[in-house]
C-alpha cells in the first residue's frame, strides 16, 4: 500500500502536496479507489489538466484527495490564476516569488504538524496555467523567496490595497509579525477595485451576527481611511466593538459567492458608513485584506518600469529576495513545460 510517506519519498523534498478535498468518511470515493491509486479518473473530473499526480491518503479517520506535484508547477498554477497572464511581466516575477515563498512557508509549517498535505485553496488559488508570459515569469524567478533574517518569511498578498496597505494585525489580531509593515502612496487607481458602493439592510446583517442590531458606525480608522473597528449598538442598548476585518470577513462568509461583483460581498475595510433607514450604506475602495503586496500596485509600478525586486522592496521593506536552492536543483525550463 502506497501511503503519504512513500509518496513523499518517491516524488522528492522539491515537491508539494496541494490538498484538493477532505472526506470525513471517504465514502464518496472509497467505492472506487484504493489508498494510494493514482486517480486517473478522478483526476479528469476534479483538476483537468493539472500537472502533477492525484492520490488518495488516509490520516486517522480522513481521507484527502491530494495534488502532488513539483514546486515549480505548483507556482506557475498560482500565478496564473492569482494574476492577470497578460499582466506585466515583472509583476507576475513579484507574484511568483510571494507565490513560492508562501508555498515553502507553508510546507515547513505543514511538516511541523503532521499534516498530509502542505497547501490549500484558501493560502493561495491553484489551478491549471500554461501561459508563456506565466512560465517565462517562474522560470526567471526560479527557486526565489522572500527572507527575514535568512529565514522563509511569512508572506501576504492581495488584490488591490485602496491606496495604503496595513498591518498584519489589523485583520489577524493573533498574528504578531513585526517585520511587515504597512506601506502608503500605493498606485493601484483606476483599477476595478478603484471605488465600490454596497448596501445592506439592517435585518440581514443583523442575521448575519446574530445580533438585534439597532446602529453600526466607524469607531477608529487609519490615516488612509481603512477603518481598524465598528461599534455596534443593539436593541438592547450593548455597544459591542468588533474589528473591522472580522465584520468583512462574517458578511462574506455569508455572501451568494466570492465574486466582487456580489452586491452582498464586503470588498474591503477603506470605506465611510452612513444609515439611510433600515439600510447601511457602504462607500469604499479596494479589495481584500490590504495586508504585504497590492496586485494591482505590482502591476502599475511594472507598467511604470519598476522590476520585480524593486516591486518586492517597496511593499517588503527590509526583507530580502533569496536563492532558496540553486537554480539547477530545480531542474530546467523544459520541466515545466511538460
């Protein structure tokens, strides 16, 4: 029987196991699969085209459909569905080496724990890519991360900052990471993020917090408008004090899907609030957490002549870009390409 650790073994340490689904009890696959069988027809139905090989693990009473394939096709799959294919050339350099230094990051900590896979969906969008723009931009990159101290830095990426990227923990309060700081003049304008209108009717976010909300209004902001926490009033009178980024984070959960097109998302947290009735009205800019490397600031300094690590150095100030392995222990361009 092929397990997780043989599997390990057989493909090499340069590898990463991208977790494609959890099964409590495996009965859904368990029917036509045994552990460790490369998922031919599973494959074609879950990840067309996906590089790489699918196995089944079990660890205790979960099974995992797991991706396990080369770092570097691993990366070229982030890139290619985290950024635009046409975008810059140097940004999609600088997405590259965010992509891959979360990637290592990430597989150390998944080590430490156990665990049977190093990545999933929700550290980074994975799926297929074989763009030359892509290719040419990791193949460039090849083997880069970022470093603090010499070591993997923990990195953050998202897609357009409003202007002014923040602190770390700002949106994750038990994350003390004192190296990332926040970094203003960002020139992510005229983006499709650039300005955004939502509208929420008071019974619905009500619901949304199971609260019996009465008002919600701006309680402490950042110079560059982000708002950092709201106090929300209810109908009992409490005044409850909630994050910023804890109250995006439950509306979207709870939204019709993760689209910024979604009138019943919360782009981001760099908006003004007013009460028309029973409606708050919500005017903002950007969109995602705001924390490390702005896409679209990536992309208009490439489109200004900046390259990747000038990119890299303004949002990362102090860290350092790194040769995590030689480049010829990564093989050569003509791996990814097959």
């Amino acid at each position: 029987m092929l397990g997780y650790w043989s599997i390990q073994k057989k493909i090499g340490i340069l590898s990463l196991f991208f977790l494609l689904a959890r099964f409590s009890g495996g009965e859904e696959i368990r029917a036509c699969l045994k552990e460790g069988e490369s998922l031919a027809r599973v494959k074609a139905a879950f990840t067309p085209g996906l590089r790489g090989n699918v196995y089944i693990c079990r660890q205790e009473n979960r099974w995992f459909l797991i991706n396990a394939l080369e770092l570097e096709d691993y990366v070229t799959g982030v890139v290619g569905n985290e950024m635009g294919k046409e975008w810059p050339i140097e940004a999609l350099k600088a997405q590259a080496v965010c992509a891959r230094s979360v990637a290592l990051y990430r597989k150390n900590e998944a080590r430490r724990k156990g665990k049977p896979y190093d990545v999933m969906m929700s550290h980074q969008i994975y799926g297929r890519c074989e763009h030359d723009n892509v290719i040419t931009a990791v193949e460039e990159t090849r083997g880069e991360i970022l470093t603090v101290e010499g070591k993997p830095a923990l990195v953050f990426y998202h897609t357009c900052c409003g202007g002014a990227t923040t602190n770390p923990d700002n949106v994750w309060p038990s994350l003390s990471w004192p190296y990332l700081l926040p970094v203003s003049g960002c020139h992510c304008d005229n983006s499709l993020y650039t300005n955004w209108e939502r509208i929420f009717w008071r019974e619905r976010l009500s619901r949304i917090l199971n609260l019996r909300i009465q008002e919600i209004a701006i309680n402490e902001k950042e110079t560059s408008g982000r708002v950092i926490t709201l106090t929300i009033t209810t109908a009992d009178g409490d005044r409850l004090r909630m994050k910023a980024a804890d109250f995006r984070n439950r509306i979207n959960q709870r939204a019709q899907s993760s689209s910024f097109s979604d009138p019943t998302t919360l782009p981001g947290t760099i908006f003004t609030l007013k009460r028309d009735k029973d409606r708050f009205i919500f005017t903002g800019r950007g969109y995602g957490h705001g924390v490390g490397l702005c896409q679209w600031g990536a992309r208009r300094m490439a489109e200004q002549g900046a390259n990747y690590k000038e990119i890299l150095r303004f949002y990362f100030s102090g860290w350092e870009v790194t040769q995590h392995l030689p480049k010829e222990g990564y093989g050569n361009k003509s791996s990814l390409e097959n």
